[in-house]
C-alpha cells in the first residue's frame, strides 16, 4: 500500500496544520485540532482512470427512477414505525443512548428477528456474553453471526466472506482503522470508521446500524459531524430505573422525525409496547386527590398519561419545588400564573410533580392537567376519574389551544373516559365524539367544574 498522508486540521475554523498543538493559531480554539487523512493513495484525480468512468453520472431529474423506496422488514412494528416502513438499504442509522439503557439489547434482539442474513460487530463484548444475552431473549437460531472485533478492515474482510445482507456495530466509538494513528474513540477514528461504513454501505447496498455512546451532556459522543454523516439517528432514552425505552428519531433522510417507539425492559429482552397509554395511566379503581391524566402526543402518537402533583406547607423558610418528567422552569411559571392571576396561595407550599412511568414529556398540552393535579392536591379534593385535560396554560391564566386535538380527544374517548377538558379557542370539528368536550377559557372555570 502506499503511502497515507494525513494532516491535522481546526475543527473550529479548518486551519492545516502540520503536527499537532493545543490552541490554534488563527482562531485561538483549544482542543480542536485532529488529525485527518487526506490522501490515502497516490493517484490523480482528474486524470482518466478506469475508477472514474464507473463513477456516477449526472442524470435529468425527470430520467431518475422514482419507483417508491424499497424497505427492509425488520419485524420490530415499533423500529419500522420509527424508520418510516422499515429498514431503507444502503442506509447508515446511528443508534445513540446512554450507557445501560439497552441499545445492544435492541439491537440484538432485532439482528435475532430479522428475516435476514445479518452480521452483528461487536467490539465491546465476547461471543460468549452475546450469546448469553441471546440465550435470555429468544430460543430461536436464525442467520445471525457473532464477531468481536475492533479493526475495520478485519470486519470488511470477514464482510466479504459472509455477505452479510444487515450489518450491526456495537459500537462506532470502539471501532479503529488502520489508516489513522489515534487511539479509538477519537474523533479522527470515529469519522474515518464512519466514512468507510458509509463508502460501504452505499456501494454494496447493505444497511448499516451503528451504535453510538452518548456524552454526559446527551450529545452523540464523538464529532457533531457523524450526526451529518449518517441517514438517520435514533436515540433510546428512558429512566433505567423504569421499565419503559421511548425510541425517537432525531434525523431521517427517508421519513419523518416525528414518530416514537415504545418498549418495555423485561427479563426476557425488550417488548414492543403497541398500545401505551393503557400502561402509563394505573388503574382508575380508587381516587386519589393530586393525580390528573393529560392526553399528550409523542410525535404523531396520542398518549395518555398520568401527573401527581404532591402540594403541603413548606417546613423551611423556601419552599421546595421539584419535577420528575416535567419541566421545572414550567412548573415555576405555572405556581407564578395559579398564585398571580387565579389567586391560589401557593407561594409557601412545597410542590413536587412527577409523571408516572418515567418518560419525559415536553407537550405543553399537559398543562391543564398540571395545573388540575396541583390544584387537586392543594384542596385535597379527588379529579374525577372520569376527566382529562388537553390545553396550554398562558401567562395569565388563559386556557390555550393545542394542535391536533382531535386526535387526543378520540384516545381519550377510547380509553374511556367521559370528558376532557380543552381550550375554547379550539376550533373542534362538529362531530359526535362519544365522550363530552367542555370548553374552558379560564383557569377558575377549569377549577368550578372539578371541585
Ligand atoms: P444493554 O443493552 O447492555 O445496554 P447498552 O448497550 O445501552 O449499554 O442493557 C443492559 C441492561 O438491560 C442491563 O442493565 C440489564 C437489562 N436487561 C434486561 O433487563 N433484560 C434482558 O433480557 C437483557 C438482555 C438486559
Ligand atoms: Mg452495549
């Protein structure tokens, strides 16, 4: 092989450099510069070659074949929701998470189910702990291979042998190339890996699913720059404490970023949870003051859940707010507007939210139900177990409008309920739903009915 000329260069502002120093010299950065290849061969490329007249060539729009996108099964109803139908081949999909939350029990769990030869990469765990782990989640041999590796052209060479028709990389951050010193992990190793996946990936047609760790702060580890390198990023979240994994999609190059996955963690692997809101709303049989259920979305998904607001007098000098699931600043705003513009003497109670289930929701629509399981606490009165709440709560006091009402009246008809609160400002399709709608414009009004 010839020989591979690499560089450093500013990931801030792209100045060359030679070798590799701390700061850089034009834009005062610290720790930006790494090192990348810049020619792995010598050739020149404008030169007639027998490489380039393969290469791609330019098409009129009207002449590209726009038959519909072919898509993989996976068999996993809630991954294919998430990708948009399904496994798009050829594509690079990054999963990210943090650490202990089960992405390489996803993963594993699907390259077990796939309908197709599948090669699962990993370079963090033996043969042996995989197919333990497998043992765990399904008794079925398929045509799922094992290999533990870390160097890239290993694994395209063992690539070649199997032809695999799936690749599994568990994880991008342990993989390394010959063709860069740094250690991996790197940034430099991470994107050269990257790129030679993605070279792969689109000439051969194989999908390749990578898994990716996350930094302290959320961030995908490793430069911003894979996230733009790839199709599509998912991202597993959930409290480990919990048994429930939302999987999101953050980018997609082949469908839409707002749809969501659920799962459920057990023994046995991961279960798809195809009807969530009858798992994050505990049974209606006793009532209890400081519960209300808001009917959410997650992306296009109506989901109903449940808030306990706990309210009692604060035995210090400040009083303690605190939130699980729930925004706290929101919650501050929403203490503020009840105590400014509806009068309720909140300001020297303690006031601790959580939403059951340990997901995290940022759809301002719960806040009418917020508001009613703080209100429910306080006055130590039971929400009827029959209402819920779908409607944003403004600065002062206004019951605001939400999109897609529709849908979340109708989950929360399906669920049984027998009404929701909305806002009146809502323009709600003349039709019968089977469960009654109130109008409200005012907070007080919302606190009338209920207690
Ligand atoms: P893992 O997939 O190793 O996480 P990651 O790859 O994201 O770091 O998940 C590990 C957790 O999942 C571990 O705490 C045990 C739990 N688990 C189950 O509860 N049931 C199972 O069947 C399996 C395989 C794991
Ligand atoms: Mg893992």
């Amino acid at each position: 092989m010839s020989k591979i000329k690499t560089a450093f260069f500013c990931q801030h502002c792209g100045t060359q450099y030679p070798k590799w120093q701390g700061q850089c010299n034009s834009c005062k950065q610290w720790n930006t510069i790494v090192e990348e290849v810049i020619q792995k061969e010598d050739k020149t490329s404008w030169k007639p070659s027998a490489e380039n007249k393969k290469a791609a060539k330019p098409l009129k729009i009207e002449e590209i074949d726009s038959a519909q996108e072919i898509r993989m099964d996976s068999l996993d109803g809630e991954l294919n929701r998430v990708l948009g139908g399904g496994i798009v081949p050829g594509s690079l999909i990054l999963l990210g998470g943090e650490p202990g939350i089960g992405k390489s029990t996803l993963l594993l769990q699907i390259s077990l189910k796939l309908p197709y030869r599948t090669l699962y990469v990993s370079g963090e765990e033996s043969q042996k702990q995989i197919k333990m782990r497998a043992e765990r989640i399904t008794d079925k041999a398929n045509n799922c291979y094992i290999l533990t590796e870390t160097k890239t052209q290993h694994i395209f060479h063992q690539i070649r042998e199997i032809e695999p028709e799936v690749v599994i990389i568990d994880s991008i951050q342990t993989l390394h190339t010959d063709y860069i010193e740094a250690s991996p992990g790197s940034i430099s190793q991470i994107r050269e890996c990257t790129a030679e996946l993605i070279k792969f990936a689109k000439e051969t047609n194989v999908p390749v699913i990578l898994i990716g760790h996350i930094t302290k702060d959320g961030s995908i580890a490793g430069p911003k720059i894979l996230e733009h390198m790839v199709d599509t990023v998912l991202q597993f979240e959930g409290d480990r404490n919990h048994v429930y994994r939302i999987l999101r999609s953050l980018k997609n190059r082949f469908g839409s970023t707002a749809e969501l996955g659920i799962y459920e963690m057990q023994g046995s692997g991961l279960r798809e949870v195809s009807n969530p809101s009858e798992i994050l709303i505990s049974p209606k049989s006793e009532e209890l003051s400081g519960t209300a259920i808001a009917s959410t979305m997650e992306g296009m998904r109506p989901l109903m859940i449940e808030i306990q607001a706990l309210v009692s007098t604060a035995v210090y000098g400040t009083p303690q707010r605190s939130t699980t699931g729930y925004n706290a600043k929101r919650l501050n705003m929403i203490l503020a507007v009840l105590e400014k513009r509806a009068g309720f003497r909140l300001g020297t109670k303690d006031v601790f939210l959580n939403i059951t289930g340990g997901i995290t929701v940022d759809d301002p629509a719960i806040d009418l139900a917020v508001v009613a399981a703080i209100l429910s606490s306080n006055e130590d009165i039971p929400v009827g177990k029959d209402f819920c709440f779908a409607a944003e709560v403004g600065l002062s006091g206004e019951i605001r409008p939400v999109n897609r009402i529709e849908q979340r009246i109708q989950e929360a008809e399906k669920l049984g309920f027998s009404s929701i609160f909305v806002s009146k400002h809502n323009k709600i399709p003349i039709k019968d739903f089977g469960i009654k709608v109130m109008m409200v414009g005012r907070i007080e009004e919302v606190a009338g009915e209920l207690f």
